[in-house]
C-alpha cells in the first residue's frame, strides 16, 4: 500500500532532481520537431554568470543542432567559447588517458572505462559532456598492481576508499584525475564478474577500448547516480545524468524493453534506485518511459516506500553532519565521524549488503565502507575521530 509519506517523498525528490526549463532543453535536444518559440522560451530571463556550467553546455548543444536561430547575438561567441572549452579539454585529457590505459595493457591488466569515460566513447561526439576525471574499472585480484603502475606513470594517489583510488597528474598546465576502481557498480560487487564479461571493445580515436554493454551501462548510470540524489552529490550532475541516459535510450530504444530490464536488474542486490530512477523518466518525460511501463516492470510495492523513507531520513543525516545545510564541502569521513549517520546508513544501506554477502553486521559494514580489515583497525583509525553526537 503506498503511504502518504512515501509519495511526498517520491514527489519531493522528482521536482528536485530537474526544473522545467532544464526539461525543456533536455526534450528539444532529442527532439526532432522544434519552433524558434520552443528555443526563446528556454532562453527567457537566461543568465550566464548564475546558471549551472552543464546547463550552458546543453544550451550551446542545442545552438549547434538549431543552427543558433533564436539565440540573443550577446550569449551565442560565450556559448561557442563553453563548448570549444570542453572540447579541448575532453581531447588533452583523454590523450593523457590512452597511455594511462596503454600501460596497463602492456602488463596484462585489462581496464574498462566506465561512467563519464564509457559514455564519452558511447556518444563519439568530441563535447558531449563535462568530465572533471575519468573513471577505470580493473579486476579485483590486480587492483593493488594497477595502483603501483599508475604511480610509475607519475600519478600522484589521492583519496581511497575501499573500491577505489584517485589519482592526478598535471598536464600542460591543467590537471587530469583519473579514479581507479575495483568493481564497477556499487551494489553489484558478485556481478562485476557479469559485467566484464559483457563488455565490448570499441576502437575510438585509434585506440581499442573496453566499454560496458549498452544495457550494463544504462544500468549503470541510473544506480550510480540515484546513490547520488541520496548524498546530495547530484545537484552539479544532474542535467547531464538525464542527458546520458536520454543519449542511450535514443542510440538504443530496445533498452526499455521491460524483459530486457528485469533481466538486466535482476542481476543486482537492490533494484529500487533503478526503480525510482525509472519513475523520474517516466515523470519529466512520459513519451519516452510511460509510467505504465514503469509499473508493469518494477511495480512499487511496500519494501519501496519503506525503503524510500529511509532513505530520506539518511539523506537528511548525511547533509546535516556533512555540512551542506550550512553551504559546507565534503562528506564527514575525512573530517570526523558521527555515530548517528553511520547508524542512519548502516540502516538504509545494510540490507542490501545482507542481500548480497549472507550477513553484514554493523562493525562489518564499518569495515566495509572505509576500507578496513576488521575491528580493530577500525577503532585505531577512527576512534580519535568519533562523536557521539550531532
């Protein structure tokens, strides 16, 4: 049964994830029918020194696509300057990145681009998208060995997490981050095998990639990004989350298929991202996903609503300790630890991980989420870090 609190939720939560004139945008750039009013109207009241980077970037795309017509002569060179910006600066970091990949190559290690990366060579367009890293995915048993080549390149290693290591490097002058991964979905670690192989290998700019599915890849954009909308991560993303997955569906009609979904997602531990991802396509653009459709694959029953519920109630925890009521940066786990929000999400997210490992207790999940090996290191690490409050 749907309970008011659970809609409320949902319906909060769509209206946040898009406004309407980004919606806008986003229909006459898959839309194959547009009049000078439809563009002037997304247009009105525009502000380019307020407006979000990825927004402008969506607006010079449709410039090109409409030949500029109805655009304001003042916002048309800084809409060109936007796109030839990101041009050049997709092109120099994905130089940077084929000898990153080359090298791992050289030594047996298979590496798969995955998010930004993946759908850079899925659209094999030269702009489509900011990415401020690339992300690679590696086999688990050779993550340790790729991180120790990426430092002989002369990466520099940043922030690590269980699943991941960042690293960067300066060139000409700008610097490029790469994210090393060991796993590619974040609630599909016994189906990374799945995806690998999968994948397909696709020569872009005279390099031979390896790139998920189309189907793991729309998968993998809206679990990746739903997990976001919860960490409150997405407010920067979210126009370009829709745009790539609006790309996929418009390259791939098929993926919408409902046999084809519930085979895909039922791969993994926890369908209800998808889910409500899903729901929100079939809200901003129902003429693409019905929402009929959307009931008929993955109907929303009682576990979701509560599940919903929970999650609003961990994203709340998760900003107020993290800072961002109060304008603040990064999450907490770099700065302190509160045991209210690691209990907030050990009950929001540990039932999924139960799911997929047996068992998962709260000094487990701990462990699991900040990369330790058992208790022990736990408390070394982060005791001192600790409050029992706020």
């Amino acid at each position: 049964m749907k309970t008011n609190k659970g809609t409320a939720i949902e319906k909060q939560l769509i209206q946040e994830s898009l406004n309407e004139r980004e919606r806008k945008v986003l229909h006459l750039l898959f839309s194959s029918q547009r009049s000078d009013e439809d563009v002037l109207d997304v247009l009105d009241r525009l502000d380019p020194d307020t407006e979000d980077i990825s927004f402008l970037l969506l607006l010079a795309m449709l410039g090109y696509s409409c030949a500029w017509k109805g655009f304001p002569e003042g916002i048309i060179p800084r809409l060109k300057g936007i796109h030839r910006y990101y041009q050049v600066d997709n092109a120099m970091k994905f130089t940077w990145l084929c000898g990153i990949l080359e090298v791992l190559e050289k030594a047996g290690i298979r590496a798969m681009l995955i998010k930004g990366g993946a759908m850079y060579v899925h659209y094999r367009q030269s702009s489509p998208r900011i990415m401020s890293d690339f992300d690679v995915s590696v086999p688990a048993d050779r993550f340790g060995e790729a991180c120790a080549l990426l430092e002989s390149y002369g990466c520099i290693k940043g922030d690590t997490a269980a699943w991941s290591a960042e690293y960067k490097a300066e060139i000409h002058g700008r610097t490029a981050r790469l994210d090393l991964h060991c796993r590619m979905f974040k609630n599909g670690e016994t189906a990374d095998a799945g995806v690998r192989e999968r994948a397909v290998q696709t020569e872009f700019r005279g390099m031979k990639l390896w790139i998920p599915s189309a189907e793991d890849m729309f998968i993998h954009l809206m679990d990746n990004q739903i997990r976001n909308l919860f960490h409150d991560e997405y407010r920067n993303r979210r126009t370009k989350w829709f745009f790539d997955c609006l790309s996929m569906i418009n390259a791939r009609p098929d993926i919408l298929d409902a046999g084809r979904l519930r085979k895909q997602t039922d791969m993994f531990h926890n369908r209800n991202y998808i889910r409500l991802a899903l729901r929100m396509f079939s809200a901003w653009f129902p003429e693409i996903v019905s929402a009929e459709a959307v009931e008929k694959c993955f109907p929303a029953d009682d576990a979701y609503w509560a599940w919903l519920c929970d999650g609003m109630e961990y994203r709340k925890r998760y900003n107020a300790v993290a800072g961002f009521e109060q304008g603040g940066g990064l999450p907490p786990k770099r700065v302190y630890l509160s045991a209210r929000r690691w209990i907030q999400e050990y009950r929001f997210m540990g039932p999924e991980f139960k799911e997929q490992f047996g068992k998962m207790s709260f000094v487990d999940f701990f462990c699991h989420q900040t990369g330790c090996r058992d208790a022990a290191e736990a408390l070394k690490r982060y005791l001192p870090r600790l409050r029992l409050k706020g």
